[in-house]
C-alpha cells in the first residue's frame, strides 16, 4: 500500500513538471513556479509514504522529509536550498499580486524541480527495489 502511494506521488511530481515547463512556453510563470513548488511537494511526499508519514501542512511536510532524508545525509543539503527557494518563490507568486518572476527565474525554479523529482525518482526505485524484492 505505501509502495502504491509513493509511486502515485511520484508520478504527480513527474506530470507537473511536465505542466510547469508548458506554463513556460504559454508565458505563465507565475503558474509554472506554482506547479515547480508542487511537483517538489509531491516527491517529498512520495518518500515520507514509505515512512508511513504524512502531513496536511506543507511545514511538516518539509520538517519531516528534511529530518528523514536531508539531515542524515541521504540527500545533499542542496535538496534543501530547492525546497526553501521553490517554496518562497510560490509564496510570491501565489499571495503577491505585485510580485513579478523573471522567465529566467522559472526556468531555474523548473530545471531545480526536475532535477529533485528525478533525484527522488531514483531513490524510491532503489528503495522499493531493496525493501519489496
């Protein structure tokens, strides 16, 4: 069942990258740095599935994974600078009708989303190799 759900999760993750790079082209960055947030949000949820961990706030569920993954140095610190940046460019985007993002920006929040959904993508096929196999 956890297994079922990670791979939901990850596959979430790996369609709104898909939708954050098409808001790119349409010229809706504000929505693409949305969908990059929540493409992340889905792959830190992914793993804590296998952790039987899951939260409705988007604070524990970036408290936990930090404490799960990053802290014990299963993912680099970086993964944490990705979350923090994706999370407050979404903030911006979402709550500030003033707030305008560069396509250079998005296009950076976009590839550092890619780039932690596959890095996750990778760990969980590892990890249910290892513990389903």
């Amino acid at each position: 069942m956890q297994r079922d759900i990670a791979e939901l999760r990850l596959e979430n993750a790996k369609a709104l990258i898909s939708t954050a790079k098409s808001m790119i082209e349409l010229g809706d960055y504000k929505s693409s740095a949305n969908r990059s947030y929540y493409a992340v949000f889905n792959a830190m949820r992914a793993e804590l599935a296998l952790l039987k961990i899951d939260h409705k706030k988007h604070s524990s569920v970036i408290s936990d994974f930090r404490l799960n993954f990053i802290k014990i140095g299963i993912f680099s610190p970086e993964m944490s600078d990705i979350i923090t940046q994706l999370f407050d460019v979404r903030n911006q985007s979402d709550y500030n009708d003033f707030y305008v993002i560069s396509k250079e920006e998005v296009i950076k929040q976009a590839n550092n989303a890619e780039m932690f959904v596959s890095t996750i993508a990778e760990h969980l096929s590892q990890a249910v190799e290892d513990n389903y196999s």
